[in-house]
C-alpha cells in the first residue's frame, strides 16, 4: 500500500510525524482527517441525541452513488458527495418521519430506498470500468491522494457546519429535547429540522471521503456515543467528542502509515474500543454510585 | 392548552390570556405537556433541561468567561436553575441525566423547567399522568405550594380529579362540546352533576375530614361508542388561584 518503501516508525514521535508529513499526500490526509473529525464529533453529538444515527447511514449510503457518478461523468468525486448528501437531506426532510425521529415502521422505507441506493452506486462504479480498487476506497475509505482543493472543500464545509451549528444549536437541541414546550417558546422545530439534515448531509459528504461510506459512523456516531457514555454535560461531551474522533483520526492515520493495511479499518477499530471503553467506565461508575439505592432513598425523602 | 398558548387557533369566540392575545405573552407562560417520559437513553443532565426553560430559546452560543458582565449573567442564569430545581426538590438528582430518574423525578424537574423564567401563568396538562400514587400526592402537594409561594396562577388538566381536589380553587368540566360546569369544586363536584356530564353514574362521597373523593361506576359501562357519542371529551380543568 505504501509508496515509500518499507518505513518503520522511530518511536520518537516527532521524528516519525515529520516522517510522515514530508510526503505531502500525508499532509493532506491529516489536514483532512483533522476537519473532519472535529466537525463529525460535535454535530455527532446532535445525531445521537436527536436519535438520527439511521439518518446519518442513508445520507452515508447516498453519498456512494453520488461519488461513483461524479466519476463516471468525469468530475470530481467530492462534488458528487455533496451534491448527493445534500439533495437526499432535503428529500429525507419532505418525509413526515425523518423530522420527528425514527420508529421501526419508517425504519424499513428507509432500508429499502438505501439498498437501491447502493445497487445504482455499484452500477456506476461498473459503468466505469474502473480499477477495482476505486471500489473499496469509495466502500471503507482511503488517506491516499487527497488533494489540496478537497482540504480546501472540506475546510469550507466544516466551517458552515461548525458555524451554524454554534448558531442555532441550543434551539435545535430544545427542540429535540422537548418539541411541544420549543414550539410553545417560539422554536422553528421544523425550520430546524430540515436545516440539521441539511448539515448532517454535508458532514456525512465529508466523512464518507476519510471513512469511506460503509464506516461513517467511526467518526459520526462511535465518538459522540462514547462521550455520552462518559459524561451528561452537553458541552463536555461535545469536547470529549471531538476529542476522540481526533485522537483515532490521527492514530489510525500514523498507524496506517506504517502497516499495510487499511485506515478505515484502524480509525474505526479505534472508536469502537472508545465505545467499548465509555461503557466499562460507565458500568464500573454506575455500581460504585448504586443508583436504584439512591434512588429508593430519594423516594423515601 | 395549545389555543392559550396561540398554537392552535380557537374555532370560535375570544380568548384573552394575560391580557393580550394567546401567543403574544408566552415568555410569561410555563407550560408541561403531557409527555412520556424521557427514555433512559437521553443523556443530559436534569439541570441542562431546567436550564433550557431560561435560554434554550435563544440563538447563538453561550460563550463562557468572556467579559465580567456575560459572566455575571451566566453566575445568575445558574443561581436561577439551581432556585428553581431548590423549590421542587430535585437538588438531590439533578445532576444527573435525566434518562436515569424515576417519571417522579422527571415530572418535578420539568416542572422546574417551566418555572425557571418566573411565568404568571403555569400550565400543567396531566402533569399526574403515569405517576404511581405516592408520586401524585406528592406532585399535587408541591404544585399547590408552589402557586402560594410564587406570584403564579396554576392551570391544571386532569382526568383523576381525587389527587387534585384538596387543592383546587375552581373547576371547569369540559364536556359535551362546550364549557359544561364552572365553580367551586363544592359546587361542581357533586353526584348530579358528575353524573350528567360523564353520562355513566359517578358518586360523589364526603370524607370524614370534608374531603370529596369522586368514585366512579365499579364496572365499565356495556356500550363505549354509545358513551362517547354523547360526550367527546370529558376532563376537568382545576385552576388554582395566585394573586
């Protein structure tokens, strides 16, 4: 997989990452990874608590075809990312379901409109007669041959999601939280429905280019899980998010770097140890605490 | 409820809340739908959801420790949640998230939530709803307090009128398409009346301390539909007085 040799890593950090970033396709996927790591943790954080993970896997699952056809009509696989996520967002927000939450019904119109999605993404990629391997890369993700111009995209996008999402964020979570009582103080909830699908189209466009489609959730749901596993504070779990999907991110790029395997595989391994992880810690603290034995005194308070 | 609040519209005659329209005043309305209750896996703590109740409304993010004044108002924002969970409570669990609590618990802390702005008007629909009976006692105890300590009037919706009534000023009964009793609960709550609106034979007894207890018919009528084709909707509204 490696284009340079067989390198071996020093165990001097520093050493190794200046190793690393001399090859500048490096430099791209940690500034890639590093964008989109931060913008999946915290808007990760909304999708588990607004309950929209099957959300994020459509809109992960629609960016597949949306790449393999912007390749086979010759443009940019970013474009078709984007364009795909954002477009199947807004239909997602005309479905009466996909705004107020997921119930298991609405859970199978979804599954069937995803495996169609997949099915026309595989006829694209044989349309194209392309190497194989552009397969797998669309699939479980790829660090190599980011370009300066996709960092530029994804520095954009990061940036309106990150931007907006600071803006309206309390509101939406009121509104996830507690639709009658937000309506009642004024909330858009459905405004704000529509527009948080929107935002999760495009950072799901973002993730599908460093994951690849199929592990999205390593860095959109994996590291927001295992922050609220951990902690109930909105803004520390958000931090802690961000800071989990940035630490496997970078690991799993260093690691992928030097084994000849892939970095989809590691960056997802990672957080799911994280998730593993948060909840043994929670366990443990939750018997420390006891909390039926609080509870029941509480009662009798 | 919804049309006080100006969400839905009224299908005929006035309503004047607060002394405006319905919907013009609801920063000074705090209101508890009738919900089920957060699943155990929502992780949020208790006080983030009372807080909402102060600024969840507002747009943009609270930036933390920026200027003595924001951090000023930040100190009183806290100071409030913490007044407000104080006076139902819930101090003892509020910190932690809210999924964990009992429906006890979440009801208290969502009633601090609608009283953590300082409304002048409170409503509560079915805030008894799914509670064991200890935790209506209590829940009813505390609301009738807190609308004589608090410059509050209350507005309560229920169907099981027993756990309420001690504390009750008027009662309106809502049934037959319209505004069917008003009064003093002695004046509302009696065996004639009870039974004529609810269309079944409903008793009306007197505890040995003056206390009503309403009682209904031991087995449930034979015919539903035939019921409910005369009455759409029976439920009783207490309202609770402050000044």
């Amino acid at each position: 997989m490696m284009a340079s040799g067989n390198p071996w890593p020093s165990w001097n950090l520093l050493d190794d990452f200046r190793e690393m970033w001399s090859f500048p396709f490096m430099v791209n996927a940690f500034r890639a990874g590093t964008l989109v790591a931060v913008t999946a943790g915290v808007i990760g954080w909304f999708v588990v608590t607004r309950k929209q993970s099957f959300a994020a896997h459509t809109l992960a699952m629609v960016s597949f075809p949306g790449a393999a056809a912007a390749v086979l009509v010759g443009v940019s696989a970013v474009y078709g990312y984007f364009v795909f996520c954002v477009g199947a967002a807004l239909v997602l927000a005309t479905l009466p379901f996909a705004l107020a939450g997921e119930s298991e019904g609405q859970s199978a119109a979804t599954g069937t409109v995803q495996a169609f999605l997949l099915a026309c993404g595989y006829l694209f990629v044989a349309l194209y007669h392309g190497v194989l391997s552009g397969l797998n890369a669309l699939l479980f993700g790829t660090f190599l041959g980011v370009t300066s111009q996709q960092v530029a995209i994804l520095a954009a996008a990061s940036l309106v999601v990150l931007v907006t999402l600071a803006a309206v964020g309390r509101p939406l979570l009121f509104a996830s939280l507690d639709p009658a009582v937000a309506a009642a103080r004024g909330i858009p909830a459905n405004v704000l429905s529509v527009l948080f699908l929107v935002l999760l189209g495009t950072a799901t466009a973002e993730a599908s280019q460093i994951t690849g489609v199929l592990l999205v959730f390593a860095l959109l749901v994996m590291p927001a899980a295992a922050a609220q596993q951990v902690t109930a504070r909105p803004s520390l779990a958000i931090a802690l998010a961000v800071i989990i999907a940035f630490a496997v991110t970078w690991i799993g790029l260093g690691v992928a770097f030097y084994l000849p395997y892939p970095s989809g595989f590691f960056i997802t391994t990672l957080a799911f140890c994280c998730y593993v992880v948060a909840r043994g810690f929670r366990a443990v603290r939750g018997t420390r605490r006891a909390p039926a034995v609080s509870r029941l005194l509480g009662a009798l308070r | 409820m919804k049309i006080l609040l100006g969400l839905v519209p009224a299908s005929g005659g006035t309503v004047r809340v607060l002394g405006g329209s319905p919907g013009r005043a609801n920063n000074r309305i705090g209101y508890l739908p009738q919900r089920r209750s957060f699943d155990s896996g929502v992780r949020i703590r208790g006080t983030d959801i009372v807080r909402l109740g102060l600024d969840g409304h507002r747009w943009g993010m609270p930036m933390p420790g920026l200027g003595p004044r924001r951090a000023r108002r930040q100190r009183a924002a806290r100071q409030r949640v913490a007044e407000a969970i104080e006076m139902v409570g819930g101090s003892e669990y509020a910190n932690r998230p809210i999924g964990e609590l009992s429906g006890g618990e979440q009801q208290r802390l969502l009633i601090a939530q609608a009283l953590v702005e300082r409304p002048a008007l409170l409503l509560l629909d079915e805030p008894l709803d799914s509670l064991d009976l200890p935790n209506q006692v209590a829940v009813a105890a505390l609301v009738s307090r807190i609308c004589k300590e608090e410059p509050v009037a209350v507005v309560m919706v229920a169907h099981d009128v027993n756990p309420i009534l001690p504390y009750v000023d008027r009662v309106l009964y809502i049934a037959l398409g319209g505004a069917a009793a008003c009064g003093t609960p002695a004046e509302v709550i009696t065996t004639r009346t009870l039974t004529k609106l609810f269309g079944t034979p409903v008793e009306v007894l007197t505890a040995s301390d003056g206390r009503l207890v309403v009682v209904g018919e031991p087995e449930p009528p034979a015919l539903y539909s035939d019921r409910h084709e005369r009455s759409p909707a029976s439920t009783a509204s207490g309202a609770s007085g402050a000044p």
